[in-house]
C-alpha cells in the first residue's frame, strides 16, 4: 500500500490525536470535506486566518509554527520540537 502524503504532518497528527473529525474543521472554515483533504495534502493551501482559527480553535497548546510545518521543512531536519 502506498503511504499517504500530508503537507502538514503534525496537523495530522494533532486531528489523529485529539480525534478531530475534519467534517467539523470544514464545517467551522466553511468549505466541504474534499477542500480540507486537498489543503491537507498540499494541492491547495490554508489561508493564513484559516491556520490561525484551526490552531487557536482546537489546537492553542500547539504552536502555530509547528503545526502547520510543511513537510519539506521536516525531510530538510529543521522540524522542531516544544
């Protein structure tokens, strides 16, 4: 099976470990599910109000930064830690 690539990574894995569904982070943007699939996995981006609102809505204790870290950024090792 082929991995599946997310852009944001760490936002991933905050929406797996809070158990975030992205049907309410969709419902709370605006937009439908498939947008937030594609903003997920880099074929479109969040707007900047849009990262601001999903970090202080349902992610505060994560900074911005790094939640919304690309991918790239990670692979070159500069992903930081708290």
């Amino acid at each position: 099976m082929k991995p599946i690539f997310y852009n944001y990574p760490r936002l991933e894995e905050e929406i797996k470990r809070k158990g975030v569904k992205k049907t309410e982070i969709a419902q709370a943007l605006g937009v439908d599910e498939v947008t937030i699939w594609h903003k997920t996995r880099g074929k479109r981006k969040f707007t900047v109000d849009q990262a601001i609102y999903i970090q202080k809505t349902w992610f505060p204790d994560v900074p911005i930064d790094v939640l919304f870290q690309h991918d790239s950024e990670i692979q070159k090792g500069s992903f930081k830690n708290e």
